[in-house]
C-alpha cells in the first residue's frame, strides 16, 4: 500500500499521522485520567500487550515478498511482538481474576 | 475490495483499544477491557495476515506467531512476585520489534535504491530504531535488576559528568542517523 505512494503522497501521510498523532494523545489522557489507583499495574500491563500492535508492522515484513534477511528481521520482531501479546494479555486477566477475590471479601 | 475490508477491520479494532482502555477504568467492567483487547488484537492481526496482495510468506508467519505463543504462554505463568520483571522483559521485546522493524525497513528501502526514503521516513526510522533499542537494552538492565540477578549490580552506576555524556550520546546517535540519512538524500533525487 504504502509502497506506490512515493514522495508526494508521502507528505499527505505525515499530514494526516500527525492529527491522528493529536486525537490520540487526547483520547488516551481522557480515558486514562479516571482510572482507579487499584488498577494501576493491570492498566500498565494492558498498554503493553496492546502496544504490542506493532505486531501489525512485523507481519507485513515477515510475510511480504522481500530479500531473507529482511524477514528474518521481520520473523524475530513478530515473535517478540506475539509473546508480548500473549503474556500481557494472559497476565493482566489473572491479576483482575485476583482483584475480584479481594472485592468480594470486602 | 480487500483494501476495504483491511481497513475497516483497523478501524473497528482501534475502536475496540479505546474501549478496551475505558473499561480498564472500572473493576466492574476491567475484564471486559481485556476481552475487548484481545478481540482488537485478533482482528487487527488477521486483517493483516489475510491480503493475499502483499502477504506470500504464510509458513514464516505461522512459525514466528507459534514460537511467541510458545513463550509467551509460560511468561505469564511467573508467580506474582516476579511480575514487574515479566513486565519489564516484555518492554524489552516491544523495544525489540520496534528496533528490528526499523531496520528492516531502513534495510528493505536501501535495496530498493533509496527512492523510498524519504527524510520523513528517514526520520520515523530514526526515531524508531533509537527508541527501540534503547527501551531493549534499558528494560533488560531494569529487568535484570529486579530479578537480582548476580552478575548486575544494584547500586546505580553513577560517575562525575554522568548526564553530560548521556546527553553526548544521544546528540551524537542523531547526529550520526542524521547523516546516514542525509547522504542517501543526493542518490534518491
């Protein structure tokens, strides 16, 4: 996709990154300023799986039809990206599985 | 028609992690967040895997995806004392992909002659690999700390001048990306 598009389009892209730059920062302040302090640590460990949407780059590299080495490269990242995934996603379930222990014996 | 239906799968996903987020407000609604997470990530990952167009190599993605979930799945296994190190390891592979996407990108681009990058993408390449493997080493160091291990001292390494040649090397890996990315500019005209 990004690959027809050369230098001009290139300049309308940065354009439009750089609002979808914008509304995020917002959105994420606005959802993330009411969190309670209890849930803190799963907050962190669920932005990093979910930043582990990344993932969607390496693929592309992975899969793609370019040069070994580069999907290697491409290989290495995808399988660090599907284990951040995988844990994080794993580890923040369980720590809410506890939490909801705790508030019941209150 | 396939371009579409990427798209709007990105969409609905990004519209999945902001939810996902909101709920995480809430105890109440907290494992729903994760549900809605994990459902975004699927999509996303899918809509990605499945455009015949761009993605031939289906055998590397299968094995690379099967070796994460290979080691993920015990990484989240670690008992609770151990948790800030699994997440601090788990920084550290984020900051990996990052910094290894950049570079096959940055590689993938040069033996495409360089047309493609632009200083634009040069930039983000930049940013993307210094970042990267800057969080990977960091949050290994971190991650070694809190696990203790022998061989990582404890106490903070600190000397006279310290910020100062921090600061140095930062503005020299900018300066040095800067200029690999500068000489590429005359061939790419």
């Amino acid at each position: 996709m990004s690959g027809e598009t050369a230098a001009s389009g290139a300049n309308l892209d940065y354009w439009s990154m750089l609002f979808v730059f914008m509304l995020a920062t917002f959105v994420g302040v606005g959802v993330i300023q009411r969190v309670s302090r209890l849930l803190h640590t799963p907050l962190m460990s669920l932005t990093n799986a979910i930043s582990a949407i990344a993932v969607v780059g390496s693929i592309i590299v992975t899969g793609s039809d370019y040069p070994v080495e580069i999907r290697i490269l491409g290989a290495i990242a995808l399988f660090a990206s599907t284990a951040n995934i995988v844990s994080g996603f794993l580890i923040t379930d369980r720590m809410l599985k506890m939490f909801k222990r705790d508030g019941n014996r209150r | 028609m396939t371009v579409a239906i990427t798209q709007l799968s990105y969409v609905v996903a990004t519209a999945l992690f902001i939810l996902s987020l909101h709920w995480m407000n809430d105890p109440k609604s907290a494992r729903r967040g994760v549900l809605a997470g994990v459902v975004a990530m699927a999509l996303a990952v899918l809509a990605t895997w499945a455009q015949p167009a761009i993605i031939v190599h289906h055998g590397w993605i299968a094995i690379a995806i099967a070796l994460g979930f290979a080691v993920g799945w015990p990484l989240s296994k670690v008992p609770l004392t151990a948790v800030p190190q699994r997440t601090a390891l788990s920084h550290a592979f984020g900051g990996m992909a990052a910094g290894l996407v950049g570079t096959a990108k940055y590689f993938l681009w040069l033996g495409e002659g360089g047309v493609q990058l632009t200083s634009i993408r040069m930039s983000a390449i930049i940013a993307e690999i210094i970042l990267g493997y800057l969080t990977f080493t960091g949050s290994l160091m971190a991650a070694g700390k809190l696990q203790e291990i022998r061989w990582i001292p404890q106490r903070p390494v600190t000397y006279p001048g310290q910020n100062v040649v921090n600061l140095g090397l930062v503005g020299f890996l900018v300066a040095r990306q800067y200029l690999t990315g500068h000489r590429l500019q005359p061939a790419a005209a």
